[in-house]
C-alpha cells in the first residue's frame, strides 16, 4: 500500500468514507462486495437528505471519489 495518498488510503474520501461508516462494521462470515458498499453508504448519507438539494449534490461529488473495492476489501479482512 505505498502508493495510496491518504494515511494508507487510495485518497481521503476513501479514508473518510470508511471511517465514519465502515469503521467496527461487521460483515458477519459472508464477504461483501463494492456495489454492497457503495448502496449502503448511500443509503445512510443520502436517507434523510432531499434529493435535489445543495447538500446531495455536494455528498454525491464527495462519493464520486471513493474507491469501493478498496472498503470492499477492507471490510471483508476484518
């Protein structure tokens, strides 16, 4: 991992992403995989905020950027 770009992470909203939502989460024995990643996570930032506004698009933006396989992965080694 010694070409990823924030504290071990592809970039900081990988590192971000996975630590305010992925941190402690327990896949149980089944592994997940980016698309599981990705809808949940999209499902808690996005779950009460309205659609159109300033704060989805800016969300959205920020997300654009994760990389999903990498918290895919990392979740399903813990």
């Amino acid at each position: 991992m010694e070409n990823n770009k924030y504290n071990g992470w592809t970039n900081y909203a990988t590192w971000r992403i996975n630590l305010e939502i992925f941190d402690g989460y327990g896949a149980g024995s089944e592994d997940v995989d980016y698309k599981f990643c990705k809808d949940l996570a999209e499902e808690i930032v996005f779950g009460s905020v309205p659609e159109n506004s300033l704060v989805a698009a800016y969300a959205q933006a920020f997300m654009y950027d994760v990389n999903w396989h990498e918290i895919a992965e990392h979740v399903n080694e813990e």
